[in-house]
C-alpha cells in the first residue's frame, strides 16, 4: 500500500531540487483519491515552509491537452504564491525540470465558493478574467505520467503569470488563442476549447473542491486550463500569450 506521507515527500523533493523522480505508480498502485491525498499531504510540505494558497488550477479541460499528455479526466491541483511570476518579468528556468509553458485564462473570485454552482450562477462569483500562462513542469522523469501519477504531482503546477484583470467575460465564449515564442505564433487555439466555455471551468472547480471537503475562499484565482498543448521553454526566449479581446500576457526566460 502506498504511504502518503512518504510519496508526497517525493514529488515535493523532487520539486525543490529539481531534480526528475520514477512516477509513483511505477512502484505502488494507488486510487485517484489516495492520489489527492498526496497531492494535499505535499501542498502541506508548501504551507509549512511558508507558501500561501492563492488558488486552484484545473487540468486536462481540452481535447488538445488530453491528446498530448494521454490522460482524459479533468484534474486540479493548488497554486501558491511562491508559483507567481510577474507580468512582464524574467523567469529563472534554474527551479525547473522540464517546464513547458501553456496559455490559459485566470479568473478571480469575490465569493468564497463552498457549494457546486450552475454556469448561470458561476458569473456572480467572479471579479474578474485575466489572460495567463501556466508554467508546468513535470516531477516525473520524461514528462510522463499515468492520472494518479500527475494529480499525486499536484498536476505539474510550477508557475503563472497573470495580466491585467478586465471585467467584462462578454468576450470569452469564443476567443482566439495564441502562444507566441520570440514573436512566432507556436500554438493556436481557442476558448471554447476549454470545456466549450472557460466558465464552465468555474462550474468544474467549485464541484471538484467541494468534493474534496475544501472551500475556495473569496480572492483566489482559478487557471482554467490549457486551450492548446504545452510548449518547451528555453532560456533566453520571450514568451507572449494573446487571449483576443481580453489581453495578453508575456514573460522572458533567463
Ligand atoms: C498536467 C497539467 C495539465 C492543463 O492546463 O491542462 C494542465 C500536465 O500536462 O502536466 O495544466
Ligand atoms: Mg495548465
């Protein structure tokens, strides 16, 4: 049987050192709930150090993710505070394995969400929407997991950055999505590839932390998921996410 304690110990060394770990399930079999438990036992290991929850992120909301990672159930996982890079800033790659970098929506909540909302219900408990990148990077070896495996990894979370809060989510139900590297467009896409519309996101987040018994409170931000697959960063690059009519977002690696 598999031991919480010590297999969240695992993925969060592996985190801090940088350094890729065997998957998990490679040694012991275990559930997608022990998988959570995990993932809750090494967010604990964050806290304890002194990292904050700023909110959640959702995994695997398009068929473009599901197909490049092979894994088709939603999944969700914290970010922290430590996770937040600046609009605009220059990301280290040194605290990374194999980071790859998605282009994402953000949203902001003004109500504590601790009952499962409907689509039409979801608006109201939102600030505002932000284009963003997610900067993913995998604990396991090759980047490959099975479902147990990533969400056990906290589901590769390892940074974002965020743009500038618009309030108008009149924009969102079919909106162009382009990832660009050094000003080429490297990944193209479009909102409604996130589950058919990014607040269906909202809907998904607050049923899945209210099965895990948890409550998202007033403030936090919710990562939608990735519209189209993930690409490698590299130093010395610039990264630009353009969500249209909503904004654009950008970074430098170093
Ligand atoms: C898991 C995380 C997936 C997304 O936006 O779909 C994700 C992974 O691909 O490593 O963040
Ligand atoms: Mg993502």
């Amino acid at each position: 049987m598999i031991n919480i304690e010590n297999a969240a110990r695992l993925v969060d060394d592996a985190a801090l050192n940088a350094k890729a770990i065997n998957q998990l399930t490679a040694v012991d079999a275990f559930s997608v709930a022990e998988a959570y438990r995990i993932q809750r036992a090494s967010i604990e290991r964050r806290v304890k150090r002194g990292e904050r929850r700023i909110g959640i992120k959702l995994g695997f909301t398009s068929r473009a993710k599901m197909i490049q990672m092979g894994v088709s159930d939603l999944i969700w996982g914290w970010v922290t505070d430590a996770m937040l890079e600046d609009d605009g800033g220059r990301v280290d790659l040194s605290r990374f394995i194999h980071p790859r970098v998605e282009p994402e929506v953000c949203f902001l909540t003004r109500k504590v969400i601790d009952r499962p909302l409907t689509a039409l219900e979801a608006k109201e408990y939102l600030e505002a929407v932000a284009p963003a990148m997610e900067i993913i990077d995998s604990r396991y070896q090759d980047f490959r997991f099975t479902l147990e495996d990533v969400v056990a990894d906290n589901c590769s979370s390892s940074g974002l950055v965020v743009g500038s809060w618009a309030r108008d989510f009149s924009r969102l139900d079919n909106a162009g999505v382009i990832l660009r590297t050094d000003g080429r467009d490297v990944q193209i896409g479009s909102t409604a590839a996130i589950l058919g519309h990014p607040i269906r996101a909202v809907v998904e987040a607050s049923r899945l932390v209210g099965d895990s018994e948890t409550t998202l409170p007033a403030g936090s931000l919710i990562m939608a998921g990735a519209a189209t697959a993930a690409h490698p960063l590299a130093a010395g690059c610039h990264f630009q996410a353009v969500v249209n009519g909503v904004g654009e977002v950008d970074f430098s690696t170093c």
